[in-house]
C-alpha cells in the first residue's frame, strides 16, 4: 500500500527551496507515495508546474490576497489596495501565531502517515501543531535561525523549542545550518544533515542555449543569481561595483532574479550613473545560459542555508567568490582552493572580488579546481537518501 505524504511549504513563488521542491515532487516514487502538496499561501511562479507533475495533488490554505507579485502584475488581487492588503497581512500573521491547530484542522481533513515541513518557521508550526498523532513529522531547516527573528511567528523561545520537538527527525541542510539550529534550540536527538539535490545534467544542458537578449558586457562579466531581497546583499554589491569603475577596473554586473528590493537597486543604479555596466534581468526559467556566459559568479549573501545557485555555478565550473555563509564550507571547500570565500562584510567583498578580475590566473585555478565537487548534490543520489530516511520512520 502507498504511504501518504503531505509535504507542506510556505508559497511557490520564485526562490531555492521551492526549485528545490518541484525537483523532488518530480523524482520521488509516485508508485510508493501518494503525495500531496501543501502550499499555505496559494501564490507563485511554480504553481503552475506543480499541477503539470503527474499524480501529485495540490492544496493550500489561504489565496493570496496580501501579496502583489511582481510576476503576476495582472492578477485581480493587484485592484486591492495596500491598505486593505496590509490588514489581511496582519490577520494572517495573527492566525498562524495564535491559531496553527484551528488552520490545521479546518484545512486538511485527509489522514496522512508522514507529514513533512519542508520550512522553518510558519510551515514547521503548521504540521507541529497536526491533530494527526499517529503520522510521522519531518521538518527541514533551509536557513541559520539563529540569527533570524521569528516574533512574528512563535509567541517564545519555548515555544519555538516546543514546535521543533514534535518532529521525528530534523533536516538540516548544511553542517552550519544544523550547528546553529542545536545551539539555539538545545535540540540535538534526530537532528540530521541533508544536502540539496540539483539536476546536473538539466542545468548542463539548459546552460547550451542561446542568450536571445542584447546584454551589457563591458570588461569582466560579474554575475549574480537569487530573489532581489535584502539577505542576496545585491545592495552591497553594486557599491563594490561602483568602487571599483572609479578605480577604473571594467566590470558588467548582470542579475538574474526578481523581488520586492528591485525598485531600490534601481534607483541606486539611476542615481550612481550605472545604467551602462548593470543590468536587472529579471526572472528567467534559465538562468544557467546567464551563469554560463559570464565571467565570474558572485554570491554576495547576508545569510543562506545552502546556496543552491553557488552549487549550480559550480556545476557550470565557474570562478565562485562568495561571501561566508552557512553551508558555503560545504559546498566549496574550507580552505579556498576551489573558490574564493571572503568574511561577510562589504569591503572583504569588494577586495575578493578585484583580486579575482584583476587575477586570470587565479579564475583559470578556481575554474579547475572547481570540477568535480558537485556530485554529492546530484538529485538521483539525493533522493535515494531521502528515500530512506522516510523508510527510517517506519523503524
């Protein structure tokens, strides 16, 4: 008999965890599991490519009648205005902190025997708060919650312990997310690593196709991956950029992504002069023809899990300079023989990063040294792992 999976995430707007996802909805045996998704917020890109999967099931809990996706600017949600839009927001936030167990109950009717939270945060305190006993509970941790505020979500710290010890077993998905989760949380039993899965030869193949657009590419091609929010630190980058025009050292940015912060990246590039030497792709299916054709891939990150996008470059043997964050050791390697890791400040990356344009040497050493380093990522042996952790449960 199939064992029924509930797998539960937050939206399926553009971001790493939701790629992440829609990989593993299309591998997983769907002979074995009988598998629905929960999307809590019925909103994002992916939707459409989660109902094309054959045999998965779909539901969510609320429409998205808060939010105003750049990637959606017809919806008939963008004729509400902003205020009503930030009260529906708030009343939102109040039900999941206060109310996860009504939501839970009056959402999901269907009896599942293993519930995973493919989230921290507002998805682990759904499927914590199941009035299912008798499944089994698995929660992944894309991120450092250490260093995030989740007020908005857990009344306490307590309470936020309390959440994550209703699980069978804990999913972390870098040696630095699970470090920071054990110590913040005290809980070290069922806590596990598991690295992402990518699908190294889609993104091989994918990264064969033509750029179609005419792009700027003035001296080095510098580019960056990721949703244009304030934890990517694209702000920070473009003030290295603009520093190092003044020290006249050529460089092209080029950023594939979409997110609430693209209107002040615009305006900072407007108000710099930048319009020749920085370009805001946008959103693209294909961002590995973009990574491909460039120079030099950048991850200038506050805060990550496990960047998916740095592991993607790798596959393309890109020269990778990265600010430290969690899961980046992993990836790449602790003592920068395969890509160049600088401490996590501004000015470490604007002098990481004029040393690999101004170095050719060092990008053809970085672009060598990087082969082969990905295999442990390859979907197929990802979730043939995964695979037998959900086996585990049964145990």
């Amino acid at each position: 008999m199939k064992k029924r999976l509930l797998i539960a995430v937050h939206t399926l707007q553009l971001g790493g965890v939701e790629k992440i996802v829609i990989n593993l909805l299309k591998r997983m045996d769907k002979e074995k599991y009988d598998i629905t998704l929960l999307s809590i917020v019925d909103d994002g890109i992916f939707k459409k490519d989660v109902v094309n999967i054959p045999g998965i099931k779909y539901k969510y809990f609320f429409k998205a009648y808060f939010k105003k996706s750049r990637n959606d600017i017809n919806s008939k949600y963008h004729k509400i205005s902003t205020k009503t839009m930030n009260l529906i927001w708030k009343w939102y936030l109040f039900l999941m902190k206060f109310f996860p167990k009504y939501l839970y109950k009056k959402n999901i009717k269907e009896v599942y025997d293993i519930e995973i939270a493919f989230l921290e945060g507002k998805v682990a305190k759904i499927i914590a708060n199941s009035n299912n006993e008798k499944s089994k509970k698995v929660v992944w941790i894309h991120t450092d919650i250490e260093n995030i505020s989740r007020k908005n979500i857990f009344k306490s710290l307590d309470e936020e312990i309390e959440c994550y010890n209703k699980f069978n077993k804990i999913v972390c998905v870098s040696t630095d997310v699970k470090f920071h989760f054990c110590h913040k949380t005290g809980i070290t039993d069922n806590v596990l690593v598991q690295m992402n899965p990518i699908n190294i030869k889609e993104i091989k193949e994918k990264s064969k196709e033509p750029i179609e657009e005419e792009l700027k590419h003035n001296g080095i091609i510098i580019c960056a991956v990721g949703r244009l929010a304030y934890e990517k630190g694209y702000d920070r980058l473009l003030k290295v950029h603009r520093k190092l025009l003044r020290e006249h050292i050529e460089n092209t940015i080029w950023i594939v992504g979409e997110g609430v912060e693209r209107d002040r990246l615009q305006e900072y590039i407007s108000d710099n002069h930048l319009e020749d030497t920085v370009q805001l792709i946008g959103y693209s299916q294909n961002p590995y023809k973009y990574v491909k054709a460039s120079d030099i891939f950048v991850c200038s990150s506050r805060i990550e899990g496990l960047s998916s996008v740095v592991i993607e470059a790798a596959v393309l043997d890109k020269p990778i300079i990265t600010t430290l964050c969690s899961g980046m050791k992993d990836i790449l390697g602790d003592d920068n023989k395969n890509a160049l890791i600088v401490p996590n400040h501004t000015y470490n990356l604007y002098k990481g990063l004029k040393k690999l344009i101004l170095d050719e040497n060092l990008r053809k050493y970085y672009q060598d040294n990087i082969k082969n380093t990905t295999q442990k990522f390859d979907i197929n042996t990802v979730i043939s792992s995964i695979d037998n952790l959900l086996e585990s449960l049964e145990n």
